[in-house]
C-alpha cells in the first residue's frame, strides 16, 4: 500500500467525487499528492507488478505446484489475491525473453586474428639433409600468409560443406554460382522470382558457410530460443482445441482461454528456472557429482513439464479420471504435433535469416 500523504482537498482528481478517506468510493483512485519522487515511481512499479503484499510469490507457488488451482480461483471470482492471468503471463514472458536474449553464450567465440605469441611447429631439412621440427613464433609469419591461409582454409571449408549438404535441405542448385548463372542465362520460364531467388540463395549460402553438423547445432539452438515464440503465437489454437473437446454449453472460449495463459505461464516458468539452473551449474567443476545432481534437476523439471497438464486437466474440468485422461492425451499428442509445425517455420525462418 501506498505511504504517500493524502491531499488536503477531499474531491476525487479522477472523477470529482467526495473522497472521505484514501481511496475513492466511486472509481477507486488513491486521494495522494500527484508530485511523486523518483524513489516513490521506482517503489510503485514493482508494487503494481507485483501486487506488494506477497499476491506474486503466492501466484508463483500455486502455479508451479498446485495444477489448475489458479485457473479455478480465477473464474470463480477472486482476483484479487494473485496477479491477473495476462499480466502473469506477460510478466513471465518477458523475463524469459530478456534473460535468455542477453546471457551470453557459454562457447566462447572463435577469435580469427593470430596471436602473436603463439608459435607453429615447421618441417625444415638441415645441412645435413635430415629432417627436423623447427618452431617458428608468429611473429616472424607475415601478415599477407595469415591472410591467405585462413582464406584458402575457409574455401576449402565451404566447398567441402557443399559437397557434404548437397543433398541436405535440398533447393534444386549445388551452389550459388549455379543459382546466379541459371538466373542470368537460363530460360526465361526456368527463372524464379525475386522472393524465390532470395530464399534460395540464403540458404546456399548458410550450406556452404556451415557443415552439416553445425547446421543441426544452429537448428536446435534456434528451437531453444523461438520456444517462447512458438507458445505466444500457438495459444489461441490450444485454447480453440481445448473448447472443441468440452461441453460448449458448460464452457466458454474465455474460460478455456483462462485455463491456457496459466498453462503456458508454468511451461515458461520451468523452462526459465531450468536455464537458470544450467547456468549455475556451469558455475561449478565439472565432476561425477554435479553431473548426477544436473541429469537429476532436468529429469525432474523436464519430468514435471510434462506431466502437469494431466492433473491441471482433471481438476479443471473436473471429469472422470478415465475420460479426464483420454481426452488430455488426445488434446496433448494433437498440440504436440500442430506445435511442432509452428515450432519448425519458425525455426527454418530464423535460420534463414542468420548472417
């Protein structure tokens, strides 16, 4: 609650109502000085997300283990103890775009520029003519023989990753000097548009910039960081199946809605406490101890994250147990497909897009 000093003048600044005491009977603004100090707008903001009087981390705990419980407190009219479903999810959403956005990569990245202090080991032949290992500081190697052998390395990289992903992904073209000749001398009913042409070089060009195996590392990188993405853009379809699979009489779009934004909130939840634990257990040595006790935190959150949707199904909606589970599985194998195919466009965008 607010600490600020109320006004001396009783009308209402909102709606000019008498205010008797802190808080307007008619439209509920607080009667306090309208000149805030910087501490006061810094204080308000993590009131108004957060509710203050502990409504955050009672909406955090009940999400994350009591399946359902604040759907069903919601639509049966008490709001005012937890944070409303949207902000919830808006709130969680966020963090978990910003964290995993900003925190850098654990791989360092690969610095091209030699150092000077490195040195490289040569064959050279002696006066006697025997054959002996010689090292050589960088810095007696000229700059121009750096230059040419890392150009002559990444040549030889990207017509090796040609060759290899000649059949990967494949768009009808070896590489991009085949793309640019048929586009510029072939038939004019064999020529593709502007947009196909694009596509189709940006592609060639991640194929022959990255191996096959780097390829599949990008796709599943991608797939980590569009996951968030992915359930933004696939919650009114999982909302729509979900009324498709219950009494219309009985539910409405809204409620399954309601059902759906807390769902969501707790698949991002876990999935941002279980980036966090990865990252702190980067922190440690590696050892047999702190693999078991890593292998064991993901079974049990991945484990979770999985089974949550069946029990936060049946108590929701509260049906049999058997029917509960018949449909749940149906309703969660037809997500998981329709997911994927959203999950994948993205992905296969994103990795288009890479530079």
């Amino acid at each position: 609650m607010s600490r600020s000093p109320l006004r001396k003048d009783k009308t209402c600044l909102n709606c000019r109502y008498v205010v008797e005491n802190r808080f307007c009977p008619n439209c509920g603004q607080e009667n306090t000085d309208t000149r805030k100090t910087f501490h006061h707008l810094f204080v308000h903001f993590f009131e108004d997300l957060t509710h203050y009087e502990n409504s955050f981390w009672k909406t955090i705990r009940n999400l994350l283990v009591k399946p359902a419980a604040l759907t069903k407190e919601y639509l049966s009219g008490k709001r005012l103890s937890y944070l409303a479903p949207v902000r919830l999810y808006i709130f969680i959403s966020f963090v978990t775009f910003f964290v995993i956005s900003v925190w850098p990569n654990d791989e360092n990245e690969i610095d091209n520029i030699v150092d000077m202090n490195q040195t490289q080991t040569v064959k050279v032949v002696g006066k006697d003519g025997k054959v002996r290992d010689s090292v050589i500081s960088a810095k007696k190697i000229k700059p121009s023989e750096v230059l040419a052998k890392y150009q002559k390395e990444m040549e030889d990289k990207k017509v090796s990753n040609e060759k290899q992903n000649e059949g990967f992904f494949n768009m009808g073209y070896i590489n991009v000097r085949q793309l640019d000749s048929m586009q510029k001398y072939g038939p004019e009913d064999e020529k593709l548009s502007d947009w196909e042409y694009d596509m189709i070089k940006k592609t060639l060009v991640i194929k022959a910039k990255y191996s096959r195996k780097e390829l599949m590392e990008k796709f599943f990188e991608q797939a980590k960081k569009n996951f968030p993405k992915t359930l933004f853009i696939y919650m009114p379809l999982f909302a729509f199946i979900l009324w498709l699979f219950h009494g219309k009489k009985r539910w409405y779009y809204f409620d399954h809605g309601i059902f759906t934004l807390h769902y969501f909130s707790f698949l991002l939840l876990i999935t941002l406490i279980l980036f966090f634990v990865r990252k702190l257990m980067n922190c440690f040595v590696d050892n047999s101890f702190t693999s078991f006790l890593d292998i064991v935190v993901k079974f049990g959150g991945y484990a979770w994250m999985f089974y949550y949707f069946f029990p936060a199904h049946h108590r929701f909606y509260g049906e049999s147990r058997g029917i509960s589970l018949l449909k749940s599985l149906a309703i969660f194998f037809i997500n998981i497909i329709l997911m994927l195919f959203v999950a994948v466009a993205l992905m296969l965008y994103s990795i288009i897009s890479i530079q």
